[in-house]
C-alpha cells in the first residue's frame, strides 16, 4: 500500500512530505546505472538527445519520460506498456518497505549538493507553501498530465528549495556517512548517491522540521502543475495528492542559478537586428563565446541586455529606448518583474518587436546549454537569444509576493537524474 496516498487529507501549514515505497533499477538487470537515466524530459530537447539516451540501454529512463510513438495518445499507451513490461521483467523493483530518500551530486569541481526525495502533498499557490515563480504553458501541462496517468507514476522529481539549516539538514548529512543503496557517476562527470531513510525516529526529525517550511519551485513547474491538475481529478484521499520532489536546503546547500537561453526558428539574425535598430544599443562582437558571455554579463550589471547569435558572430543588445519599455511593459507589475530581462525579452521583443508569440514550439524553443544553443542556431539560419541568469534572491522575493516570472526564466542546478527512484502511485 502507497502511505503517500491515504494520509489524512486536511490542509496543513509547510511541508508534508510522506515516505514511498521507491521504484528503482534493479543493478543485476541494466548495464549500468549510469546508461539508464536521463536528464529531466524538458531538458532533453533535441531528438538527437533522446536517441544518444536510447542507444546508451535498452531500459534507459527516456523510453518513459519522453516515449518516440507517432501520436499524443500513442506516446502516452507506449509509456505505459514498456513500464508494465519492465515492471514484470524485474527491471525496475520496489523497495521493501517506505522511506524517505537521501540524494547527493557532485561534479568535478567540488560543488556538493544534497536533498531529501520524497512524496510532497500538493497545496495551491494561495496556501503559500509551495511557490511558483514562473508561467507554465498548458499544452505541456496537458502532456504530463496525460503521461502520468497512463503510467499511473511520478516518473522523476521536480526540484524545490527551502532554507531551513535545521533538523532535515541534519538528518541529510548524518545518512550520508552510511553505504549508500546507490552510488553511479554520469557522462556529465556528476557522481550521484542515494539512501533510503526508514527509521521512524529519522523520518520524524525530517517530517517535523519541514512542517514549518516553505518551498520555491526550482525546476518542474509544469511538473507542479500538473499534480496540481490530477489532484484535481480524483477525490481525496488519493494517491495523487501527493507528487514526487526533491527538497535542497539552500541554507546548506546553494544552487547554481543559469539563464536558459532562446531559439527563435524562422527569423534569421539579419532580420533580428533590422528590426531592433534605434530600439536598442547593437555591437557586434568577434569573438569566442565565453569573451561574448564576459561582454553579457558586464552589460547586464547596468541594465537589460542580450545576446544573439546564429550567423557567425555575437551582437550584443542593451540600452532599450524608456519609452519602448513603458509602451510595451505592463506598469501594474512590482518594478523588479519590469525590470527582468525575461519580462523584456518576451514583452518588448518577441510581441512587439519580432512579433514572436511565445508559446508556439514552432517559433521558439528554450535550450539550457549555451553553445547547443548558438550551434542549433547557424544550422537552421535562425536566431539564438543569450540570457544572463537571474539572482536566486530576485526570485524567490517575486514568488513570496506572488508575481510569476516568464516562463522558462531560470535554470536552477544541478539538476536531479531522472531514472534514480520513481514512485509509482500504487505500490
């Protein structure tokens, strides 16, 4: 029986979060643990990717997250039967009893970072304890919800953060001293471990301690949307008033905070700049990526400013007219959304100027790695826009007011493996 389901339903303050019974590969049964998991499904974008994964194992996680049939409900049937398969096959297993699930990356450089996995009860943004801090577009919504319940899983954590410094942190780093279940290290050069936390007293300490916090959607916003909407479908109790998270406490460990960057399909680079003369300040910039990245970031210190690429060189765009800004941003905002490159990517640029609309896959797509971005952009003649990232600070400020940015606005990091652990709704 899946405890995350069947806890009492009554709102609470802060965070609930309930042990499962986690879904994991079972090591005898792959060729490594490494060649079974995945990226997140939406930072696995290019088809290219998906196949590289494919070929990695024939169990790899992305036959689920992000199935290859021809249509929406084929996709979603596909999922279904190659989990039901790998289920009976004794590919993935399920742990013996509930717990909660200590997780750990690290790279190359040092940087360490832990959370505790579990089943999160899904609140509203209104009750203010898990916050939203961007726009989700419904179609993708739509396509999670329809994955999900095909598979009858969570098939991969979205990310929250808390500041907390306090019981859970400490919970954290006392089970990493243990043998983990799992221990793997990934062709990014990221090392990845994982515990199971069962013991009643250990679980209490983590339970307790987050039932006072609030949390900040990372990464998974529309991962969080769409628990909210199969919440929404099924009376309480449910198993899906619960979804799967991973909780990082910033206080002890701080995320990376990245830009994710734009490809506008369809408009050559030619065509962006005569478009934005005498609306912005344009230099051309020829030289290496990291120097135009370096020209960014100095920028950015005093104002908005952008980077597009896709013809060879680098133009940098900053300065905007003032009164391009107030024609184009809405004046009824906090100033700090006003000021966000995003908000003036999207309202100023892509409306107004290049007459872009954002949510069509067919104009534009969102990319986190710079140079795959620049490189996508010289094949197809179209034009990558480079971001700056924006602070965490500014992010989580704007969500404790309730003001969502654009979408697709961070890139917080690093990002949890998908193919780990996996929670599945009846089990």
């Amino acid at each position: 029986m899946n405890t995350a389901g069947h806890s009492e339903a009554t709102a609470r303050r802060g965070l609930e979060l309930t042990p499962f019974r986690g879904l994991r590969y079972d090591p005898d049964r792959v060729g490594s643990l490494a060649s079974v998991t995945s990226p997140p499904y939406d930072v696995v974008v290019r088809p290219d990717g998906v196949h590289h994964l494919q070929s990695a194992d024939p169990h790899n996680i992305v036959r689920l997250i992000l199935p290859q049939a021809g249509t929406p409900s084929a996709r979603t049937e596909q999922a279904a039967d190659t989990l039901r398969r790998w289920l009976d096959e004794g590919i993935l297993t399920a742990d013996a009893e509930p717990g909660l699930y200590v997780y750990e990356q690290r790279d190359g450089d040092g940087m360490i970072q832990r959370g505790v996995i579990g089943a999160l009860r899904v609140s509203d943004p209104e009750d203010g304890v898990v916050l939203p801090h961007e726009d989700v577009m419904p179609p993708v919504v739509a396509d999670r919800a329809a994955l999900m319940r095909a598979t009858r899983a969570n098939l991969e954590p979205l990310l929250l953060t808390y500041r907390g410094n306090g019981a859970a942190a400490d919970v954290v780093e006392r089970t990493v001293e243990r043998p983990p279940l799992l221990a793997t290290t990934t062709e990014d050069g990221y090392r990845h471990r994982l515990w199971a936390v069962t013991d009643s007293a250990e679980l209490g300490l983590i339970q307790s301690d987050l039932a006072h916090r609030q949390a900040l959607i990372a990464d998974g916003h529309h991962r969080w949307a769409t628990y909210r909407r199969l919440r929404a479908e099924h009376p309480s109790p449910s198993p899906w008033d619960h979804g799967l998270v991973l909780l990082v406490d910033t206080a002890r460990y701080p995320l990376r905070v990245r830009a994710i960057h734009r490809l506008l399909h369809g408009l050559p680079v030619a065509d962006a700049l005569a478009a934005v003369e005498g609306l912005f300040r344009v230099r051309h910039l020829d030289t290496p990526l990291a120097e135009a990245q370096a020209a960014l970031a100095d920028a950015s210190c005093a104002g908005n400013a952008f980077l597009l690429a896709g013809d060879g060189a680098f133009h940098l765009l900053d300065h905007p007219d003032p009164a391009l800004l107030a024609r184009t941003i809405p004046a009824d905002r906090p100033a700090a959304w006003r000021s966000l490159d995003a908000t003036v990517l999207h309202a100023t640029l892509l409306e107004h100027v290049w007459h872009i609309p954002e949510d069509s896959p067919a104009h534009i797509a969102y990319i986190h790695d710079t140079a795959a971005t620049v490189e996508k952009a010289e094949q197809d003649g179209s034009t990558a826009v480079l971001m700056h990232p924006v602070r965490e600070e500014v992010v989580r400020d704007l969500a404790r007011q309730g003001v969502t940015m654009p979408r697709k606005s961070t890139s917080f990091g690093p990002k949890p493996a998908t193919g780990l652990v996996l929670r599945a709704l009846e089990i």
